[in-house]
C-alpha cells in the first residue's frame, strides 16, 4: 500500500478551522488547537498530509525528549529560518534564550495579512524543561501569535500533560480547540485492507490499528500471511513500533515497564495477578499502587470494574489501554531475538499456540466499546456495555448492558469463532447470568459472534458486520 488513507474527518477539522482563520470570523484571527495521540498513532503523518494539502506558507517544529533547553531553542529558530513563512529570514542568526523570545520570533515571522500554519509536535518535551512553560506559551498566544491568522497546532503523545495544558486552572484553559488523534478503527482497517468484517476484526487486533502497520497488509493478507512476513524483517512495522512507542516512555528496567509486560504480555489482570508476575521476590504493594496509579494517569492502562446493580469497586481489573501494545507485548516483544536471528518460523509457533485464547480475550473490549457506540437503539434502551466477574473470577459474564444506574438491559457471551453459537454456549450463558446482580429470570440472554448463531434463546446476535457499523 502507498499514499495517505484514512482520517478524512479529523483532515476536514483541520480545513475548517484553517478555514476560520482565512476568513477571520472570530475576535482575533488567530487559532489554536490541541492534538493528543499515542506514539505511532499517525498525528505527525497526518499533519504533513493536511500541510501537503492546505499549500500555505507554515513551520514545522519538533521538540525532543530531555534535550537541553538552549537546543530546543536553536532547533526551533533554526526550523523558523528554514519554513516556508514569507518573513522567516529575519530570524536567522538570533539566539533566543526563554520560550518566550523564541515564540516571539515566531510570531514576528508570521504574515499579517495571509493565513498560516505552525506546527509544535510533542509541546509537552518542551514545556517539561521550563517551569512556567505553559504560562508563557498562554502570553505569547494572547498578545503576538493570535494577533496573526495563524492556525497553531500543539501536538502531543503524552495524554495527560496535553489534557492538563487545557485545564480551568492552567493558564492556557479555554484558548485552544481540542482533537483526539485514536488508532483507526476496525472499519478503517477493512477499508484499508479490503478484508471481510471478521477478518478487519483480527487484523485491528494485530495491528492495533496503527497506520504505519496496518499499511504493510498486502491486499488479501491472512493473519498468518501478514505475521510471517512482519516476523522475517527486524524492521517491519510491527517488529519495531511497540519498542520504539514504549522504549521512549518506559525503559525496560522501570517498574512501569515490567507492570506493561505483566498486562500484556503474560495477560495478568488483577491487582495480585500483577504483584506476583515473573519476579522472585514479586512488586511491593506500595510500588505497584503507585505505578499503577501513574500509568492510569498517563492514560496508558484502563481500569475496568464489574458491571452490575450491585458496584463492586474492590473487584477491579486492569487491562492496556493502547492496543497495539496489546498484540506486541504478548507475541512480538517474546520473538524479537528469534527474528533478529531469521527464525520466523519460532515466533509463528508461538502465535500458532496462543493466539486464540489471546483472541477471545483481547477482543472483549473492542465489542463493548462497538455495542457502546451502536446502543442505545429502538430496541435496547442501554446506556453503559461492561462485563461481570466476582472476586473468584468464577463465572465470568462477557457482555452486561445497564439500562439506568441499576437496571440490567442484558447478558451475553461474545464467542469471536467463525462457528456459530451452540445450545451449550446459551445454556452456560443462562447458569452464569443468575450471579450477576439484578438479573432477573427474564433478563434477556444476547450473544456476539461472528458464525452467528444454531440456537435458540437469544433475543439477538450480533455478528461482526453488525459490530463494524459502529464506526460507520
């Protein structure tokens, strides 16, 4: 595959707002806005298509992770002097020494009379060397950049900081629209792949949707196709982007990154599964709270909570929250000495023997977050889509649909096979629904699967066809 696919509706953004700008229907013609995505997830690539595209005279800057405040500066007047804004010569041989003067410099550069791009990609490795960062990016906005039709762009991987640049208490609140760059979608995936619904499925599940990766599928790709592949090159996409995504954060020494392979690449979820994973002497309870509780915050793991009438907060689970670290963790990351060494035929082997347990679990969460987008509808009145599981994990209820605070819509399994639903699949179902607080004897019974279903007792299936028009 070649050429830029996809993001057509975070691209009009963009046009829209640029748009704003030439027109200038706002108080100052300038505006700002925030772009926060994982790394790798396609935020840089899709800005240099809409740059590609727009044809106006812009800059941009990228900051680099703990570099030395006087070079970031350098960079950033170096990359002014080199932009295609019509008064960028008249930044060359000045060496600013504050964010402030270097974004006044910018500003200077800016044309007054016809609109303009700046890009600043991963504003928050800048603004961590500068105590005060954000307050002098927010004066320099408020009195020379906005003053410019300017169309400012802040790029960000790290979720948290890009969130609390825009809080009511920091002082850039309320100056810059927001946008979430995500991973493209399954639906995304099989327009880019060509694949049927079941197969976009696992291929969003092997990819994580990134775009670098899912644009090494060949037309017509199986899962095993494109594994063979990716494992015999130590620089295929998939080899290389969870270890440069996660190297840049969380070294593999760090109790952060060791709780990341826990959860993903041996597939513990409870607090004490975690504790215990591959260690002799297992994490300290006061060092894994504490590293749980920050990768919470960075967004990078999700905390899940059974769902039911009755809240059970102490029964918690944790679980990636980037999914393309999920596949990573769990089958590349074990395999890269075995593909730097030509042996994808181990690395297979391995994927051979685990992939589908690893399926059936991994794709619980995209199905409820697909249900969570198509629901509420004509006939299911469902508000919230999660799962139930007691402190024994015994049973285990895939799909619970809640209809208010307490009323349960729904149970179901979800049984990602091309084998359609069985009696004993409805008859499990119906045993285990009666412990989930505030099934009642009539709650409906559902399933999810993409074979459909050979029996009775289900007042509906969803197949992966149905679940794709959730991103429709």
């Amino acid at each position: 595959m070649s050429g830029f696919v996809g993001r057509s509706r975070e691209l009009a953004i963009l046009t829209s707002l640029l748009e704003t700008v030439r027109t200038g229907r706002r108080a100052d013609p300038g505006v700002a806005l925030t772009l926060r995505g994982r790394r790798r997830v396609g935020k840089s690539r899709m800005v240099d298509e809409f740059l590609r595209r727009t044809d106006v005279p812009s800059v941009y800057f990228q900051a680099a992770r703990h570099a030395p405040l006087a070079d970031e500066l350098a960079e950033l007047t170096r990359a002014v002097v080199g932009s295609t804004l019509p008064d960028a010569v008249a930044a060359a041989g000045t060496a600013p020494t504050t964010v402030t003067a270097a974004l006044t410099l910018l500003a200077a550069a800016l044309p007054a009379d016809t609109p303009s791009v700046v890009v600043v990609d991963e504003l928050p490795w800048l603004l961590e060397r500068v105590p005060g960062g954000a307050g002098e990016l927010q004066r320099v906005w408020d009195t020379r950049l906005s003053k410019k039709p300017v169309l400012l762009l802040l790029l960000g991987s790290d979720l948290a900081m890009m969130e609390h640049l825009l809080a009511a208490d920091q002082p850039f609140h309320g100056r810059a629209t927001e946008m979430v760059l995500d991973p493209l979608t399954p639906t995304d995936v099989a327009t880019m792949t060509g694949l049927s619904a079941a197969a976009a499925f696992d291929a969003h599940l092997v990819t994580g949707g990134l775009p670098l990766v899912v644009q090494e599928w060949e037309p017509q790709d199986s899962v095993e196709s494109f594994l063979r592949r990716s494992f015999a090159s130590s620089t295929s996409a998939l080899v290389v982007a969870g270890g440069r995504s996660l190297d840049s954060e969380f070294p593999a020494t760090t109790p952060a990154r060791q709780v990341l392979t826990a959860l993903g690449g041996r597939g513990e979820r409870t607090f004490g599964g975690i504790q215990g994973a591959d260690r002799a002497d297992g994490f300290n309870a006061t060092t894994l709270t504490t590293t749980l509780r920050t990768l919470t915050g960075k967004r990078v793991v999700e905390v899940d909570e059974p769902l039911s009438a009755r809240p059970a907060p102490r029964n918690r689970r944790y679980r990636l929250a980037d999914p393309a670290l999920r596949f990573w963790l769990a089958f590349v990351e074990p395999a890269l000495g075995e593909v730097d060494r030509g042996r994808p035929d181990l690395a297979m082997d391995r994927v051979h023997a685990g992939f589908g347990a690893w399926r059936g679990r991994a794709v619980e969460p995209v199905v409820r977050q697909a249900l969570g987008r198509l629901l509420p509808d004509d006939r299911w009145p469902v508000t919230r889509v999660g799962g139930w599981w007691p402190r024994s994990n015994v049973p285990e209820v895939d799909l619970v649909g809640m209809t208010g605070d307490h009323g349960v819509g729904f149970v179901g399994t979800v049984k990602w096979r091309t084998a359609p639903l069985t009696t004993t699949d409805v008859d499990a179902l119906a045993r285990d629904a009666l412990a989930v607080p505030g099934v009642q004897v009539g709650t409906p019974l559902v399933g999810v699967c993409p074979g459909g279903t050979a029996a009775d007792g289900l007042a509906t299936v969803w197949d992966a066809d149905d679940l794709l028009r959730a991103w429709a």
